[in-house]
C-alpha cells in the first residue's frame, strides 16, 4: 500500500483556488492520466476534521483548509 502525505500551506490565493487545484489533481489521477492509479485521498484538517475525496465537492475542501 502506498501512502501520500502531504502539507497544504496556502500563502497566496486563497484557500478556494487551492481547493480547486487539489480537486483538479484528484480528478486527473483518478482517470489515470497520470500512469498512476490511487485507492484513496484523505484530507485531515488541523482540527483532526476528516474529508475523502472521492465525492467531496470544492467547498467540502475549502471548509477543511479554513478550519
């Protein structure tokens, strides 16, 4: 099993053009244009606030990176 973290830090733009990237992303890799294939992407929010992104929405996202 491969496992992905990563930190988000958004300094510029906002955490809505970050949510958007992140769902791009997800998108992208989950159609395999990549060559790559995920199971699953979590985001843990720095509450400890979870979200799979499977069917979250951009403003699912943004709630996570604002808290």
């Amino acid at each position: 099993m491969l496992v992905t973290i990563a930190t988000i830090v958004g300094l510029v733009g906002g955490t809505l053009a970050i949510a958007e990237q992140i769902r791009q992303w997800y998108q992208q890799y989950k159609q395999g244009k990549s060559g790559k294939t995920i199971e699953k992407v979590l985001i843990v929010g720095r509450n400890g606030r979870r979200l799979l992104l499977e069917n979250a929405t951009i403003e699912q996202i943004q709630q996570i990176l604002d808290e």
